[in-house]
C-alpha cells in the first residue's frame, strides 16, 4: 500500500495508459479521481476500481479549459478534503509533417499536449502549495529525440520537458514541498498504437512493426503497466529526492 492515504488526479484516464495508471495506484491504496474527455470511459475505469474495493470518482474534464480545471480541482477537494498527487496525462498526436500539416492541426496538438499541462500543473500547485505533493507529467521520447511526420507532437511534448524542470524549481525555490517529474514513453503497445496499425495494409503494418521493434534493445514494445509503474515511482513517497528529473521508459530507444 505505497499510496495509502493519498488522492491522485489522472488526466485522460479512461483508456490506454491512463487507465492503466488508474488500475496501478488504485491497487497501492490511493483513490483514484479519473478524468477524461470522454465520460464513460471514466466511469467503467472508476468502476473496474470500485470493484475491487478500491476509491475512484470519475469526472467529465476538457484538460484544455481553465475553468474545467478550477471545477475538478473544487470537486476533489469536496470529497476527498485533500490532492496529494497530479498526473497530466492526456494527450493527442496528430501525424503530419511540417510541410502538410496546418496551423488548426499544430494549434490543437498544442492545446491537448502542452497548454493543458500548463493548466494542470499550475492548478496542482495553487491545491498543493501548502501540504506538499508529487505532479508528473507526461512527456515522451519524442520530447528528446525528433520524428519527421510528428512535428507537432514533438514541439508539445517537448515543452512539458522543460516546462516541468521550469516548474519544479519554481516550486524548490518557493519553498513548496511539491516535486515535479516527467515521463518518457517509448513505443508502447496501446489503442493509440494500435488503430495506425489497423488502418495499414497488413505487409506495411508488419513492417512499420517490425522496424519499430528492430530499433528497441530490449526487442519489444513496452507495455502500459510499465509506465504505470514508473507513474507509481514517482507519485510514492519512494521519490521524496527526486524533482526535475525526466524518467525515459522505452527499452533503450534513446540510448543508442
């Protein structure tokens, strides 16, 4: 029970790795405030949690609205009287290189991926300057290293990396008892993975497949439950010495 006692907020946590973060912390002993776009999905994760005796309330949250953020963060603090730990999760990608892609694609990938963690991570701080907490943020590989069809998507994810070294000596230097972490996915194995595969004739699919594969040292895809568990590194008390850090799980893409 690594999270007992503690409240985790978990943006875009209704499918794929948020859902699994969810399940993650939920079986440490946090109650789990599962938010997405997408309602229903939030309430069959809140549900799986219940389930199995475990805390959950699920919320209808458009990350990229300031005022839906104030509104989450009043609703957690109704019932639940505290917020220990903040996951900005959610996120979109929107393949296009630079040269096709138009300013509303950009814009939006922005919005979702970077001003939506901009919004969290400052109404994570306004609910947790006084008793202290973990944000983490998720970024990606593709916030350190650069693909040509994903411009957009890197510009984004490259922001919450350094938006969150920014912000966690912010919080360091104000005296705030709050670390703030991101997290760097490789390839994982997800439903945002899997519907480019299915929309691809099935030999370009196997090969995207397997030169995907071919690059990872460790010879395959990651899985949810792996960043889920680094998500529970970092949300644990285990991490009280670490802030501004960036914890990259991708079998060893990135270092080569």
């Amino acid at each position: 029970m690594r999270l007992e006692n503690k409240v985790v907020l978990v943006t875009g946590g209704g499918a794929g790795i948020g859902k699994a973060i969810c399940l993650r912390l939920a079986q440490e002993g946090a109650a789990i405030v599962v938010t997405d776009i997408d309602e229903s999905s939030a309430q069959a994760v809140a549900a799986e949690i219940q389930s199995h005796g475990g805390k959950a309330l699920p919320l209808h949250q458009d990350v990229t609205v300031e005022s839906a953020w104030r509104e989450t963060i009043d609703r957690i603090l109704q019932q639940f009287e505290s917020l220990n730990v903040v996951v900005n999760n959610a996120g979109i990608a929107i393949p296009e290189n630079i040269e096709d892609m138009t300013l509303d694609q950009w814009r939006t990938t922005q919005r979702v991926n970077l001003d939506a963690v901009f919004l969290g991570t400052q109404a994570a701080i306004r609910a947790m300057k006084d008793t202290g907490g973990s944000i983490i943020n998720m970024s990606s590989i593709e916030g350190i290293v650069g693909n040509p069809i994903l411009p957009s998507y890197n510009a984004s994810k490259g922001g919450v990396r350094i938006l969150t070294k920014s912000t966690a000596l912010h919080c360091a230097d104000s005296g705030y008892k709050i670390r703030v972490n991101s997290i760097h996915p490789g390839f994982i194995k997800t439903a945002m993975t899997d519907p480019e595969l299915a929309a691809m004739p099935t030999e370009m699919a196997e090969a995207f497949f397997q030169e995907v594969v071919s690059n990872i040292p460790l010879g395959e895809m990651g899985l949810p439950s792996d960043i889920a568990n680094g998500v529970l590194f970092l949300a644990s008390d285990e991490s009280r010495y670490i802030t501004g850090a960036e914890l990259v799980i991708d079998g060893g893409y990135t270092a080569r």
